[in-house]
C-alpha cells in the first residue's frame, strides 16, 4: 500500500490564514485516493489532509507497507527529488528552493523515526508535531510545510503522486518556501519546507 500525507503552510505564532496568534490547528478529512498500479498487483495510495501548525491532533498510526529493494542512497534521492521539486516551480514560474543541510537532518530523522517506530503519521511520537521537530534540531523559520509519502519506489513516482494530489502541491508550489529537506528510509519519503 502507498501512502501520502502532507501539512499545508504553517505560519509559526500566526495563524494559517494570518488572522490571529494561535499554536492549535486540527486534522482536516481525509484526501481523495488515487489508484496506482505497481508491476502486477493494485495498490491504492492513501493521503492524509494537510492542516496548519502546530499540530495538537495525533492521526491514527497506520501500519507500513514494508518494501523490498528499497535500498537506495538517500543523498542522491534527496537531490533527485529536489530537482523535480525545482523543475515543477520552474513550470510555474516560481524560484526555487534550496536544499538545507539542516532541514535534511530533519526530514532524514523523520524518515527513520516512522521506519523505526512503524507509524505513519505528521505528529511523531518521538519528536511531536514537524514544527516541533524542527525547532528541537534548531531549524526556524516564518512559515513551514511537510509532506510525506510511504511505498513509493523512486522519486519521480512519489513526486508524480505528491503533484497529482491538491494539498502535497500546494506545499511544493508555494512561492513562500525557500528551502527544501528531503529524507528516505525503507520507503519512508518526507519533504520539509520552510521559508
């Protein structure tokens, strides 16, 4: 099973639509699915709604595919997705985003810490909500985005699923993001965003 789940724009001691402070936000429903067909077996990719941070509303845990030949070198995925990342805004006319040493420590921790503790979900339980996440690895920023995604094979075939999916593209889309982490681990995909 293929999985994707995004967090729309955080603004951090702002709300989402920059009406008034707040530090809440709730899950919204659950995305459209999408069917995929990989080699000879139906999958369908399940997406979690985006929603504003920090995150006070844990989503159930959802169990993980696990993968075989999953072994890929996550440096080279991470730059590969940060070029169609780049690729896709270039389309739109947008600049691009810049891949962050440290925002790839986040993301990379993010991978392994769902691999590790089989979860799927943006509110870790070992690190809290992605914001909460950053802060604790000394990221900041004014405004923040995580996608993530779970059974795809290569970067394209996530990234084709992260585009054809409305929240996941708005994070990728969004003029206001500057910089970019990417983290894989055993199938295990997550974008960070901050700007």
């Amino acid at each position: 099973m293929k999985r994707l789940g995004t967090i729309a724009i955080a603004t951090l001691g702002l709300g989402f639509v920059l009406s008034g402070f707040s530090n809440t936000a709730s899950a919204a429903t659950t995305c459209p699915q999408y069917g995929y067909q990989p080699y000879m077996q139906p999958v369908q990719p399940q997406m979690q709604a985006p929603y504003a941070a920090p995150a006070n509303q844990q989503q159930p845990a959802q169990q993980p595919v696990k993968q075989a030949n999953q072994q890929m070198d996550s440096s080279s995925v991470g730059k590969q997705v940060t070029d169609l990342v780049n690729q896709e805004r270039a389309k739109a006319g947008l600049k691009p985003v810049e891949l962050d040493a440290s925002l790839n420590k986040v993301a990379q921790a993010k991978a392994a810490d769902m691999s590790k503790n089989n979860y799927f979900d943006h509110t870790s339980p070992t690190y809290g909500s992605p914001f909460d996440m950053m802060k604790q690895f000394g990221v900041s920023s004014m405004t923040a985005g995580e996608n993530i995604a779970m059974g795809q094979r290569t970067a394209e075939e996530v990234m084709n699923q992260w585009m054809n999916s409305e929240g996941h593209r708005q994070n990728i889309m969004n003029p206001s993001f500057t910089k970019i982490g990417v983290g894989f681990v055993n199938g295990y995909w997550v974008q960070e965003f901050i700007g």
